[in-house]
C-alpha cells in the first residue's frame, strides 16, 4: 500500500454515511466551550452536491463562498469543480474541461484568482487556474517527470507566491514554485531539502501543505513522520519530528496554523485506521512538536476557528470515521460526532466541509 491517492485505496471511501454535527450535551456544557466559537452549535447544513463525486478539495472563502473539487467515482469520469456564493443554497459547476480520469485533491482562491491541483503520477499531475470564478481555466502546470507525482499546493498571504509538493524524486521530496500568481511554475533546486526517501504527503485533504505568514509547512508520513518548515518560499526546509506514529501508509495526514508559531497536524494510518493512538501533535513556537490528545478517528483534516485554542478535526475512511474539536490548541480533543468528512475549513467561526458522495456542509 502506498498512500492515499493510490486507485486501490479508493473503493474503502465510496460507503459513508451523511453527517450531522452536533455537540454532546455534556461538551457544551463546558464553560470553556459555550464560551468560545462553537460552529456546531446548531449542527451541519448539508447538500449532496454531486453523488458521483469524491470530494477532498476544499476553500472556504468567506461565510457565502466556497469551492469544493473531487474525483468521479465512476471510472474515468471527470472530475469536477462547484462553486457557491449564496452559503450552500445552490453551487454551480464551473469544472475545466478535458478531466476524465483526473483526481481534483486541492483547491486555492485568492481574490479573482482560483487555482485547482489534480494528483497522480506524471502528466495526471496538473494545475488549472481561473481568474474569472471558473467560467474559464487555463493549465498553467503539466507534470512530464514520470518520476513525480504532486500531492498538496498552498499560498502565501493574497496569492502572488504558491509553492506543490510532489513525492520524492531521486531521494527528496520536490517543491514546485510560481512567483506570479500561478501563471507559471517551476521546480526547485533540492539543495535545500533534507533527505526524504520514502517519505510524503498525503493527499487526504489538500492540507499536507499549507502556509502561515511568510512561513510554509510540510506535514509528512511514510517512512518518517516528520513536519518541515521554510523560511525562504521553500528553497531550504529543516524538518522535527510529528510525534505522529510514521508507516507505509500511516502518519501526519494535515496541518493548520494560526500563525507561524501556532500549529496543529492531525493523521493516522490508512492501513490500520481504527488504530487511532497518537493521532494529533501542537506546536507553540513553529519549530517543536508535542503529542497530542487522540481523535478516537483518523484525522484527515484539521482547521483552526477564531483565534488559537479552538479547532476542528475530522476524517472517513475505512470506518474510522468522526469528527473532534479541540479548546485549549490541540492538547486535548472531545468527539462530537461519530461521523466525519474528508476536508473541513473554516472562516472565523463559519466552517465548511466536504466529502464522499458529493456531500458538502455548512454550519
């Protein structure tokens, strides 16, 4: 088993329930809780937006916007892009065209500009870029290294700079760069990039990457399960250990930061995922991680609410399947639900999440 992204692994995410998130009575009982930014307070507000796809990309714009992009779970099918701008009430297909067989894992809006990454190994690895909320695209990136395969991109403050990782090529993992706000892109140099054999990100979630002020990071797994951090827009990265249990198919899945200090990396194991031991790790000064409390659920995703102690959890796959909010930064997790979503995001206290069988919601 490789990681998740691999066509094997697919048929395990295609029998999940519907959710509907609400916090235990006795969770929102808590002081500290009722106190803070509760999104679930009154549960989710669900669409099935497109039953065939699976979906895994997910950018919250704002409390009315919100892109989400999949994977057709009928053999290659398209993968598709929607679009919403009303909370939910109706989404609009604005998907490129030309994406049979593709696997939409990620997607990136800043201002007018949207950006949408497809995994997979050589040309399935692409970056399509909208500056008009979809009604056109132009692929701005095709991967032709055979050897690559591209699983997570993110920005840096209002979009101009972007950084996608792909899994090791000749030892290290590789960092592709644009400067111009995703009209071009280009590989680094791997100087800078410690050894990282048999080591990647997953593409769970779209959040194996992710940056925080002019500081980007790498939540990893396989052989190591490390997070990496860079400085200097991904040219040179030193990496520490998650405290996540690493494996073939098992350690940090996400991250979220609330600045570049303040952090939390959520994962598990694929090929183990009712073994939920060790599944989150914090960080109050952006370089040293500390275990976490356990998720009692794989942890495909994470974001941050309003400020730095509150945070929400979630994940589904293989029966492993839930959804946790964290109140003092990631020390500590209560379930509030027994279901979950592959991707979750939030603005504010306004949260979005996205699923299996076209499932979107909305708190």
């Amino acid at each position: 088993m490789r990681r998740l992204g691999v066509p094997a692994l697919i048929p395990a995410l295609l029998t999940i329930p519907a959710l509907a998130l609400t916090l235990p009575a006795s969770t929102a009982a808590q002081p500290e809780a009722a106190a803070g930014p509760n999104p679930f307070r009154d549960g989710w507000g669900e669409t099935v937006v497109d039953a065939d796809q699976n979906f895994r990309g997910l950018e919250a714009v704002s409390m009315r916007e919100a892109w989400v992009t999949g994977e057709s779970l009928t053999d290659d099918g398209p993968a598709r892009v929607f679009r919403t701008t009303d909370r939910g009430r109706t989404w609009t297909d604005v998907s490129p065209d030309g994406t049979e067989g593709l696997s939409f894992r990620d997607v990136e809006v800043h201002g007018s500009v949207a950006h949408v990454l497809a995994i997979g190994p050589g040309e399935a690895s692409r970056i399509y870029r909208s500056t008009d909320g979809g009604a056109s695209w132009d692929e701005s990136f095709r991967n032709t290294d055979e050897k690559a395969f591209y699983d997570c991109m993110a920005f840096y403050g209002k979009g101009r700079h972007g950084l996608a990782v792909s899994d090791p090529v000749d030892g290290k993992l590789r960092i592709l760069a644009t400067d111009d706000r995703g009209r071009s892109w280009s590989v680094l140099p791997d100087k800078g990039m410690p050894r990282s054999k048999d080591e990647f990100g997953f593409a769970a979630s779209g959040d194996c990457l992710v940056t925080s002020g002019r500081s980007a990071f790498l939540i990893t797994g396989g052989k190591k399960s490390r997070v990496m951090r860079s400085d200097d827009r991904g040219r040179t990265w030193t990496a520490v250990a998650s405290g996540i249990p690493a494996g073939e198919a098992a350690g940090g899945f996400a991250g979220a930061f609330a600045s570049p200090r303040v952090g939390i990396a959520v994962g598990g194991d694929f090929a183990e995922a009712d073994d939920t031991e060790d599944t989150t790790a914090w960080t109050r000064d952006g370089r040293t991680w500390t275990t976490g409390g356990d998720l009692s659920h794989v942890g495909e995703d994470v974001a941050f609410l309003r400020g730095t102690r509150y945070a929400v959890a979630t994940g589904d796959y293989d029966g492993s399947i839930g959804s946790s909010i964290t109140t003092d930064g990631g020390r500590t997790w209560k379930r509030t639900s027994r279901k979950g979503y592959h991707a979750i995001d939030c603005v504010g206290t306004s949260c979005w999440a996205a699923g299996s069988k076209g499932r979107v919601g909305h708190n």
